[in-house]
C-alpha cells in the first residue's frame, strides 16, 4: 500500500475518533436511554437486572473522560482484531 | 438495542447462539474463498469506523439511538463481510459491558444476522429499480439509506417479538419499541447516507453494488449470483 492510500484509511479513522471523543467530552452525546432500554424499562416497567457482567473498564467508574478512554481503548481494539481476523482469513496476492 | 445479560431466558439464549455460532461459520467460509488481503486495512478500519459511530447516542425524546451501520456493511461488502464486522464489534461492545455476554446471540442475530441479510436484501431490490432511473451512485445511496431505515424498524419489531418471552412484555410495549425506532430509523438512514456519501466520493471500488467494486466477489450470495456483475459484464 502507497503512502496515498495509507492515508485515506487512516485520514477519516483518526477524524471519526476525533469527532466521536469530541462529542463524549463536551456532553452532546444523548445520556437518555435508548430505544430498547426506554421500551422495556420506562414504558413496560421492568426492573433492570443488576449484578451482570459490567465490563472489563467497570472498576475506572463513570464519567465523561472514562467513557472517552473506553470508546478509543474499544476503537483500537477493534481495529486490532479485524486487521488480524482478515489477515488470517485473506488469500495472499502478489 | 444492545439487550443486557438477565433480561431473555435463558433458552432463548441458547438457541439463538447456536444460530450465530453457525452463521459465523458460514460467513468466514464465504469470505476465505474470495478474500484478497489487500483489502484487510479496509476491513479494519471500516469495523473500526462502526466502533466509534455507536458510540455517540443522538437524542430520539424520550429515548435515543445510534448508528448499528449493518446495512451499510451489507451493501459495502456483502452481508457475510457485515456480519463479521457486526461480530467483532459486538464482541468487543460486550467486554466493555455495552450487551450481555450470554446475550450476544441475541444480540448478534438483531443486529447481524437479520440485519446484515434483509438490509443487503432490501437494498439491492431498491438499488436494481433505482437505477432504472438514475444513476448508479444516486441509487445506491438512496436505496442504502431506505433499507437502513426499513431494517432499524424491523429489527426492533423482531427484538420487540423476542421481548415477548419476558414476563411483562405485552403488546403496547412491543408497539411502543417498534414506534421509538421509527424515528431512530431516521437518524440511522441519515448517517448512513453520510458515511456511505463519503466512500462514493472518496472509494467507490469498496461498494459491492457498483460497477467499479473491488470487493463483488466477496460479496456474492450463493442463492442469488450477484446481478451487478453478472448482468452489467
């Protein structure tokens, strides 16, 4: 891959996570539940389980900065295990 | 509509990993026969990209929603492709605590499954009429963004009928959630349109639907050949 190619791959990850972690950190993201939780909690008046599996981040607690670190810690993840995932599973070309 | 752990029973659970287990199998079958390495960055990068737009809520008052992008993953690389993406995001979603682990079933086949094939489904019917009377870009956009709207709505009547099995759960709930995504349906079809907006400009040989497409192969269902390749060539 070019140095032209490598950055249109790169270019529109690093503005999503600048956008994305933007948009944590100033709040605007909507802290209302969403459409499934506000059927079955809000409206059908179900009790939320408690006691699951919270997360592997649970013991960094709440917060906007927490919640920006997991959502890049998770990109890059991500980005990890599909890069791997597909380069296991791809045929080699020249 | 990422259901957490204590919610379904747990047969409902069983089964619908047994389901998503085997539908990951034949998605990794389908894509080794025609996976060229040069598009693993692709690859990432797009799981990646889905990763981050699910993060950000928008406001749907007195809920909100967000972006799933299995249609989108569906038209652009087929609905194996989405699928796997779907898969590893929802995996990494449900170590964070963002989903059940005994779930992601559940979750998966919503969200996957049922997503990635009646989006890629819907999209090419729209996409074959569309182009009858535009052109090929204008039609894949327009056609994407329909179907993302038809399938949010859809895989919320589908989680909403699940929802049925739990003690609680009537009808004017299942009435109520499928109501809610109308409307996060428009948001998911707008950013959709967005996204895919940027890889018609920018890429458009990493849209399984046009001429130009890198990634048809790929992308081609066994029940159905692929009719932008066999038909246009």
């Amino acid at each position: 891959m070019n140095r032209k190619e490598s950055l249109k791959y790169t270019i529109p990850l690093v503005l999503v996570i600048i956008i994305v972690t933007s948009l944590i950190l100033l709040g605007m993201a909507s802290q209302n539940p969403d459409g499934f939780e506000w059927a079955l909690f809000d409206f059908a008046g179900l009790t939320e389980p408690e006691g699951g599996f919270a997360g592997i981040w649970a013991f960094l607690g709440e917060g906007v900065f927490v919640n920006a670190f997991v959502g890049i810690v998770g990109i890059i993840a991500v980005l990890i295990i599909g890069y791997g995932f597909f380069r296991l599973t791809s045929r080699k070309t020249e | 509509m990422h259901v957490p752990d204590g919610v379904f029973p747990l047969w409902l659970q069983i089964i619908m990993y047994i389901i998503s287990g085997l539908m990951l199998f034949v998605s990794v079958k389908m894509i080794n026969r025609k996976f060229d390495d040069k598009l693993v960055p692709y690859m990432g990068v797009l799981a990646a990209v889905i990763f981050a737009a699910q993060l950000v809520n928008f406001p749907v008052p007195p809920s909100s929603g967000h972006l799933v992008g299995a249609t989108l993953l569906a038209v652009m690389l087929g609905p194996w492709g989405g699928m796997l993406i779907i898969g590893m995001v929802l995996f990494v979603q449900a170590l964070s605590g963002d989903g059940g682990l005994l779930t992601y079933g559940v979750n998966f086949f919503n969200m996957g499954i049922f997503s990635c094939l009646v989006g890629w489904a819907l999209a090419l019917i729209l996409f074959k009429g569309l182009k009858k009377i535009t052109d090929e870009k204008k039609s894949v956009l327009i056609s994407t963004s329909v179907a993302s709207f038809i399938v949010t709505v859809s895989a919320a009547f589908v989680l909403g009928l699940e929802l049925l099995t739990v003690t609680g759960f009537g009808i004017s709930a299942l009435y109520a959630i499928t109501l809610v995504h109308v409307f996060i349906g428009i948001g998911e079809a707008l950013l959709t349109f967005v996204i895919l907006l940027y890889f018609v400009k920018a890429k458009p040989q990493v849209i399984s639907f046009l001429k130009e497409s890198e990634v048809s192969e790929m992308a081609r269902v066994p029940i159905a050949p692929f009719p932008t390749q066999e038909i246009e060539r």
